[in-house]
C-alpha cells in the first residue's frame, strides 16, 4: 500500500472522491457482471461492482416486454456456481429469471454501487493502475476508483440503436424504442409498423397480434426462423448433440431440413433465408436465428403482414420501398442494443470501434494491462458464464499467489524482530 501513495497522484489519492480497490473493478451488474463477481468471490478475490442504474440486471427489469422468457432451456441460460431452481419451467419467465438473479447476488454477497454512472476509464503508465472515474446519477458526486484489474461486463445490449429513417422525426404518430414496450394493449385496434425481424420483434408482432392490434412486420433482409423445439428437443440443444458428432455444415442442412418440414416454406409470406447456414451464420457474423414461439402462425393466418423496407416516413403513413403506402398509427422500433464501450473506456488494442473485442471467440475474454471482457461472445448466457469462471481463474491465480508471498514475508519479519529483541 506504501507503494500506491507514491504511485497515485498525492492531491487525487487523499480526496474523498478517490478510493483504492483491493482487487478488480467490474463495470456492469448484469448477467455477466454478476457470474464474474461470484466467481471471484468462489477464489477469494475481493471487487468492486459499478452499476449505472438503481438495480441489478437493469436490461431485464426496466427494458424488456412483459411477456418475455427466456428463448432457450434453462440449463443453456444458468450462471456458474448456481443452477435454477428444479420448478422452474424449462423456458423461465421474465420474473423468474429477475428471481434467480436477486437470489444469485444474495448467495454470492453481491452488493453494487448503484447509480454510478462510468464516465471514463483508463490505464496509468505511471503507476501500472486503472483509473475509473464515475457521476452519481443521484448526487451528481464525481468518484475516481483506482484497482489493478479492470472488468468489462457492460454486455452487447448496453444502449438501445435508434435507426435513421428519412421522415420518421415527422410521424405524428406514436413511436417506441422495444426497450420501452411493455404490453400491446396500448395498442389495441391500432395498425402497428414492427421495424425488425429478430426475436424481439417477431415476439412483438405476436404481442401485438395477441392483444388485438394489427401489425404489419418489416422484413428487410433474409433471416433465419427456426421452431423453438424439433423431435421433442430444443433447437438448440439438438444443435449442440449434433455438432459433437457432425461437422457444421452438416448440421445446418439437418436443421434446415428439420424446419422444413416443420414449418413449412416460408420464403411465400415474404420472410427469405440467407445463403449461409444458421450456425455458420452465427458463428461468423453473430446473427442470431430466429425461434419462433407462433409468430409463423399468425402470419399464415394474415394477422401479422410481412412488408419489405422502408423508404421514408410521412405524416401518418409510411412508402416501402416497392412503392406501397401503408396507413399507419404507431411504430415499435425493434432495432437491437449496441455497446456502448467505446464511449467511456480510453483504450484502443483490445475493444475495437464497435465496442467488441477484438479477438473472437473464445480468445476475446483477456486483455492487456489487467483488462478482461466478459458477455461479448454473441453466444448469451453460456458464453458469458464461461468468461466469467476463465476471468476469475486468471486473477485468482494471481491473487492467491501474490498473496502467499505477502504472507512469507510478513512471517519472515517477524521471526527477525523477536530474534533482535
């Protein structure tokens, strides 16, 4: 500790605003924020969670539609150390999993700094330390914390992407990002325009089917929908079997086959398939496949219409680009999450400029200079978790032995002083 005073700028250090971590400082207390915090907490490494807003996992609580589950099966979604409880539904409610977290952050002694908003975070040369600094979003106090590991967990969903799409400012209608839904039945009689074809904005459109309003779906590029089970299986989880045995290739072709005759052509409702398989589309570009839970049923019945881009926005309609004008009440935006890690950490070798890792996976994980990355591997909850334990292992290591040594020495001295005396 004799060595920081020195290191650390004289002025800084003895300020109320600068404190010293005895370990890592995570920035995020979501999903990913939490699995690493427990699994240092399971190497008996101290941290130091920063947490933006006044909650745990912030995404699922304030962001996200009341009828949301999780798309996979609970065992592909669990967080190391603990698994779900055995009477929860194999696809857990919004609820459920909000449950497991609170339960999670109360069995591995997780308590945030919430409301600390990072504003920017660097590595002195100097002092070989990072440098956090932080606004309380209650207070408006300015905190600098200054720790020797930095992790970054502020995940792949950290701001929401707001498109740019010529007359939209001028729609007199309403307009809501997906992270501000909740419910269709706001928007009961209403005709909908859902902009996005992922998860997010079939299970929309369903919503929106369910709750009486009619939406119209844009589907502006090919996408890959896949039913959410085959032979009694989940997607997958038959996909994950498949792939110990077969090589990628073959197991797209399977699954294509599978839907097929599960779901029939869909390429006549107006929704095309890419050229690439599901997986390797997965794999090389991140594209998540679509698992359908009965939007497909809704589309062939004609409650949900499939239309193609868009071209521009008027007063109350919308021009696709194939020249049809479609009248319309409100627009969802169901247009993704980005990064936001190039806005606040200063540094340019690891994260690259869209705020991922520049390695893929499953290199993407260690940086340099005491930086880790944890929840940007594309591959969910699985892929977070396994950061988080290869996260924790490595500081640990470093940890448990820069910690024996402290020991030695400490016992060393003191046989020296009773010798002396």
């Amino acid at each position: 500790m004799e060595n920081l005073f020195r290191l650390v700028d004289h002025e800084d250090f003895f300020t109320k605003r600068c404190i010293w971590v005895n370990g890592p400082v995570i920035v995020g207390a979501g999903p990913s924020g939490l699995a690493t915090a427990a699994c240092l907490r399971d190497e008996g490494v101290p941290f130091v969670v920063l947490e933006r807003a006044d909650c745990i996992a912030s995404l699922w609580q304030r962001r996200t539609y009341d009828r949301l589950k999780l798309h996979l099966p609970k065992q592909f979604c669990q967080l190391p150390k603990l698994p779900f409880p055995e009477d929860f539904p194999e696809y857990p409610s919004k609820k459920q999993f909000i449950d497991y977290l609170e339960t999670y952050a109360m069995k591995f002694e997780i308590n945030p700094q919430f409301n600390e908003c990072v504003q920017s975070a660097r590595y002195d040369e100097t002092s070989g330390l990072w440098r956090v600094k932080t606004v309380s979003s209650t207070s408006r106090n300015e905190v600098e914390y200054i720790c020797r590991w930095l992790v970054v967990a502020t995940g792949e969903n950290a701001e929401c992407v707001m498109p740019d799409i010529e007359g939209l400012s001028e729609f007199k209608g309403d307009v809501v990002h997906a992270c501000d839904y909740k419910s269709g039945e706001s928007f009961k009689g209403k005709k909908v325009l859902v902009v996005g074809c992922g998860n997010s904005g079939m299970e929309l459109s369903l919503d929106l089917c369910n709750h009486h309003a009619s939406p119209s779906m844009v589907v502006r590029s090919s996408v890959h929908v896949l039913p959410r089970e085959i032979l009694g299986l989940s997607t997958f989880e038959l996909a994950v079997l498949m792939l110990k045995w077969l090589p990628l290739w073959l197991v797209d072709k399977l699954l294509l086959i599978f839907t097929w005759f599960i779901l029939g052509n869909i390429e006549k409702y107006g929704i095309k398939r890419p050229s690439k398989g599901p997986l390797e589309l997965k794999n090389t570009m991140g594209k998540t496949p679509v698992l359908d839970i009965g939007t497909l049923e809704k589309i062939r019945s004609g409650y949900i219409n499939v239309v193609p881009g868009i071209k521009s926005f008027n007063d109350r309609d919308v021009e696709l680009v194939n020249g049809e004008k479609l009248d319309i009440d409100a627009v969802v935006l169901a247009t993704g999450y980005r990064s936001n890690v190039p806005s606040w950490l200063q540094e340019g070798e690891f994260f690259s400029k869209n705020g991922y890792p520049k390695m893929p996976f499953p290199h993407g994980w260690k940086g340099n200079t005491g930086l880790y990355a944890v929840g940007f591997t594309k591959r969910g909850l699985s892929g977070a978790s396994s950061d988080a334990v290869q996260i924790a292992q490595d500081i640990g290591k470093v940890w448990k032995q820069e910690t024996k040594q402290k020991k030695q020495r400490t016992t060393a001295c003191h046989r020296r002083c009773i010798s002396q005396f």
